[in-house]
C-alpha cells in the first residue's frame, strides 16, 4: 500500500515512542543489575509507570477528543480501589503474583470502564469549560464514596457498607476497603516490569485507535463537530468511545500504582492529582504521545531530585516548571485553546439567514 | 389545504425536473417548507421538486436563505412547518446524521474541513457509515480492519483523482489553498455515497479558470454516480450554464421557477436584484 508523506512520518513517532519506553527499561535493568539504582529511584520505578499510563491516556481525551477533563484521577482511583479489592480476593485461591496483579489491572480497568460511560453519557453533552468543571465534580464525588465505603472479605464472601463500618467480619475475615483509612494490607506485587507492559498495550491501544475509523471519527469531531455530523459521524458515540478507553486505562494504571504500596488513601486521588495529569498532557504536547510519557517521568523524578532544597523544594518544583512552560512555549496548547474558542460558539438559533456560518475561519 | 393536496399540486410542479428525469421519482420534494425565528419568517412556503440525476440551483439575494433551505434540509434546523421527502421518504425526525444516512450530503459556505487530519483521512472519515469494523477489531488490527482499512484508502484515492488531488493525499487539509480545500469538501460529501448532493457557494473565491473547471467536475460527478445536485451560488455563469432548473428565493419566498433562460427574462427575478425601475 502506498503511504503518504505525513502518515509515514506518524507512523515513525510512534515506532520512536515504543522504542524510547524499551531502552528506558534496558538501561534501567542494566543499572539496577550492576547496583547502580538508588533505592529511592527504584522505589519511583513503578509511580512513573504508571502516571505515562495517566498521561497518555489522558491525552486521548485532552489531544485527540479535544476535551479538558479535570477529574482523570477519578478513574485511576476506582481502578486502584476495584483493582486492589480482586487482587486481595484472589490472593487466597492463586499463589502467583503476576497473575493477581493481572487481575487486579483488568478488573481495575473494566470498573474504571464501567464508572466512563456512565459519567460519559451525560458529560460528554456538554461542551469545553462545562464539561471540565463536571469531570472536577465527578473526580471529588469518586473520592467522598471511597472515603466512606467499607468492604471486607470474610469466609461468607464480600462485605459493603457505607459511612460506617458494618460488615461484621467474622475473625478470619480482613477488611479491604476501611472508609477514610482507605486500602489497607495490599498486596505489594506491581513491579517495574509490569508496569512497563501496561505502558507498552497502553500506547498500541492509543495509537491503533488514532489509526482507526474510530481515531478518524474523534479526531473530525474534534476539528470540526458540524461537518462531522454532516458527514454521519455519531458524535455522543463515538466521544463515548475514547472517553471510556481513556477512564479503562487510568483505570488499569490506578491499579497498577496502588499495588506498589502497602497502604493508600482515597484523598491520594484528588483534584491535585487530576491537575499533575493535566500538567504532563500539557508540557509533553497535546496529541504527543511521547511527549506525555517524558513530561510525566521528569516531573515525578524532579520532587526527589530536589530533595536536597528541602524547604523550597516545592517552591523550585514551581519554577522549574513555569520555566520550562516558558521555553517550551507549546504552540500545539495555543492552537488548542484558538480552536477550542472557535469551535466553541453554539450555533444561534436566533439568528435568521445564512446564520449557521462565519464562525470558522479558513 | 391539508397535506396530500399540497403534495399533489407540488408533483405538479415539475417543470424545474428535466425531461430525462419525468419517468423517475423525485429525490426531493419539499412541500410548504417553512421556518420561524421568533416571528420572522427566515424560509416561508418553500416548495421545490428536484430529479433523480438534476443540477438544480438556488439563486437569490444576500440574506435571502438560501443558506436557511440547506439547513432545513440537513436538519440543521428543525422546519416549522411543511414535509421534505428525500426519495419519497419523510425526514421528519431525522437528525443531521441520519439525514445524511438517509443520503443528503453538503458542503459548507465557510469551508468546515477536519484542519488537522491529512486530505486522504478527512475522505476516509466520510466513509465511516459504510465501515463495519468494531472498535476491539481496529485496536487487535484484525483482518476486517486490514481490509476495510485497504478499500476506504483505495476508494478515497479515486474520489481525490476526480479533481486530480491523488498527490496531496498525505498533506494537512489546513494547509491546502483555497479552491483545493472547496474541492476537498466536495470530495469528502460524495464519499458519503450520497444521492443528492448539496454545494454551498461552490465557487466562492475560484478565479474563472478555477470556476470553469468546477462546472466541468460538476458534471462529471452527476454522470459518474447518477446524482441529483442543488446548488447556491452567486457566480451566474455557472448558474446558467450548469443548472438544468433554478429556483429564486427572496426574502425567504420562492419569486421564481424555471429554467435558466426563463429565469434571465423574469421580471420579477430582475427587479430582486436590480431594484425597480422608476415609472415615468
């Protein structure tokens, strides 16, 4: 088949995006297998993971959809909390790790699904900065029911309540989920191989998507939501669509960083953590994949590398990041908020005569 | 008057339909087709019959609507009053994109292209209605998308080579010229396998060669895919030499109907454009 100049250059992006995550983990075992990994970098293995995870899966929704979404850490904690809850279920029947922590990430992934399309459905109605104060909400509402939700296991099977802890365990049973303590006991068994196969089926997922009719359709919705119906695109469909995969990966990476500690708490997932997300998509570039996947690494590895500022590290974390803002000075981000403006206006119905025009520019 | 006589007297209008069309039923027929902005009536009693294989044209002064009719017709707009039957089919009901299922396709005034996605992918979007592949098979890239993938990127290549554009497949529809990106918006409607065809100010910033080629694909478009086209257009050359049937629309009415030659000597039609002229 003959393929044409710039699809030839996307294809070469993201063949380099795949081999940029293969040599970060070659060079990471070679240094880990001469000891030469502090223990503090080996402990950052997995968060790395799994926030490129977060971003390239964000970025399907920020770059590719065209939509702000401020409540991304949301999916990741209904994937942690699901994730977890399998994994701890499983840990009586199955002795091997790798297959619980599987498990944990496709249940992680199927709930995080799940909570997508239903938040999607009525959501993805709503158009720019609507929507990104909704997904805010939805990101708050996800961490007020898991600080509240108590789930244990006992030898007669699951216990939930809500607010207050009810489940009545009998002596062999181990509570899961204990409202605001959170995750308690989980099973440590997220390793930085793992975590670099999700990223590895997270990118084959993003890009083969970008490359199909689906990826298309988004893309046209994107560009321009007017011609695109015009031309039969189901709009709500397939919006649906990318949302839901973008929440079932944050959803598979929730559970993936949360089985890298032993204890973890649902106000882990807040609003802060949705913006850091949104900060990665941003500085990495939107619609680059490898620009998120860079950005995410470098700003979690930057706090512990400042640790030596102690007091003001946060303080230089602030400025690091504004001049790096500055320089990058991301032209992608500027056609993003032109297009966002343009697309933006509704049309009036008020408005006799050729009125569904002159609101794009050539 | 109810319904079924309004739709005889509009069978009766036939006039606009060419001859070759007379035995066929009408791809479109709008019956008393109106629209009410709060009170000011924008589309008022717009009734219009257009052939199988018919290029007709809708002519009319700035703010006339005629842009309003292709909006009712997309469903852009719901109408107020009065009956579109696409292929003898009501459309009430419809939204855009069923009416676009259904086989109604446009183009846009200002041009409304997909800016960051290359000229080949903004054609391939088009065909996604005709694409069966689910999103699980797209993501595995199993056979079906292998296939389906290989006869849209085909398909899209001939459509392009209508308006010789095969070798800007790969470039971004934002960084086409002008009339390229008309051209493009043109291809990207048929690829919706449309069987009537809607064109918004077609040649709107073409220079006259431009224009002259634009009348020619035109036509081979409605000889290759046997398609009616209703176009708006303010160039009158194109209008009278490409059109088989105009319609006139001022102030939201219909003021004339006909053929080109009939539509040049009608008084009426001269007086919307030129003014009246002063009694002596």
């Amino acid at each position: 088949m003959k393929r044409s100049m710039t699809s030839r250059r996307t294809n070469l992006m993201n063949y380099a995006t795949y081999l940029l995550v293969i040599a970060f983990f070659a060079v990471i075992t070679v240094m880990n297998s001469s000891g030469n990994l502090s223990s503090i970098m080996k402990g950052m293995l997995v968060p790395i993971c799994a926030y490129s995870v977060m971003a390239v899966s964000l970025n399907l929704t920020v770059g590719i959809l065209g939509e702000l979404s401020l409540g991304h850490a949301g999916f990741m904690s209904v994937g942690a909390f699901t994730g977890v809850t399998a994994a701890v279920a499983l840990g009586n029947h199955v002795s091997s790790a790798p297959v619980r922590l599987l498990v944990g990430m496709v249940v992680g992934a199927i709930f995080a699904a799940i909570v997508g399309v239903l938040i999607g459905i009525p959501v993805l109605r709503l158009k720019g900065d609507y929507l990104a104060i909704v997904t805010l909400a939805f990101g708050e509402i996800i961490k007020g029911i898991f600080n509240n939700l108590y789930v244990g296991l006992d030898s007669r099977g699951f216990h939930i309540s809500l607010l207050s802890d009810t489940t009545n365990l009998d002596p062999d049973g181990t509570l899961i989920i204990g409202g605001p303590m959170g995750l308690k006991s989980i099973p440590t068994i997220a390793t930085f191989t793992s975590g670099i196969i999700l990223l590895l089926i997270t990118l084959v997922v993003v890009f083969h998507l970008v490359n199909s009719r689906t990826g298309r359709a988004v893309m046209a919705i994107r560009d321009n939501r007017i011609a695109a119906e015009s031309i039969g695109i189901n709009v709500t469909k397939y919006k649906l669509m990318a949302f839901t995969v973008s929440a079932a990966l944050a959803g598979a990476a929730g559970s993936l960083f949360a089985m890298n500690y032993t204890t973890m708490v649902a106000n882990k997932f807040d609003f802060n953590t949705s913006i850091l997300i949104l900060v990665f998509v941003v500085l990495g570039g939107q619609g680059n994949m490898m620009g998120s996947i860079i950005a995410a690494s470098a700003l979690t590895i930057l706090p512990e590398a400042l640790r030596s500022f102690s007091t003001y590290r946060m303080l230089v974390y602030a400025i690091v990041l504004i001049l790096v803002m500055l320089a990058t000075n991301n032209p992608t981000l500027k056609s993003f908020f032109s297009r966002k403006k343009k697309t933006d206006v509704p049309l009036d119905p008020d408005e006799p005569g050729d009125g569904d025009e002159g609101k794009e520019a050539v | 008057m109810d319904n079924k006589t309004k739709l005889v007297e509009a069978r009766r209008e036939k006039a606009l339909v060419p001859e070759r069309d007379y035995d066929k039923s009408p791809i479109l027929e709008c019956v008393n087709l109106g629209i009410n902005f709060g009170g000011l009536k924008a589309v008022d009693d717009f009734n219009l019959t257009i052939g199988r294989t018919e290029i007709a044209g809708l002519i009319g002064p700035n703010g006339a609507g005629k842009t309003t009719v292709f909006n009712l017709l997309t469903k852009v707009y719901q109408p107020t009053t009065g009956t579109i039957l696409l292929d003898g089919k009501d459309t009430h009901g419809m939204n855009t994109i069923q009416v676009n299922h259904a086989g109604i396709a446009r183009t846009f005034q200002n041009i409304r292209l997909f800016n960051n996605l290359t000229v080949e992918e903004n054609v391939k979007a088009a065909m996604d209605h005709n694409m069966s592949y689910n999103l699980f098979e797209g993501i595995l890239r199993m056979p079906r998308y292998w296939k389906e993938e290989k006869l849209a990127h085909e398909r899209a290549l001939e459509l392009l080579s209508i308006f010789h554009m095969e070798n800007v497949a790969g470039v971004k529809a934002g960084s086409l010229p002008y009339g390229a990106q008309r051209r493009l918006e043109i291809v990207r409607a048929l690829a919706t396998n449309p069987s009537l065809l809607l064109l918004d100010e077609p040649a709107a910033g073409m220079n006259p060669s431009e224009t002259a080629e634009l009348m020619a694909n035109i036509r081979t478009i409605r000889d290759t895919f046997q398609i009616a086209v209703l176009l708006i257009e303010h160039d009158m050359s194109l209008v009278m030499n490409i059109c088989e049937g105009l319609c006139v629309l001022n102030f939201g009415q219909i003021i004339a109907k006909g053929t080109p030659e009939d539509i040049q000597a009608n008084p009426a039609v001269i007086e919307a454009y030129l003014g009246k002229q002063k009694e002596a």
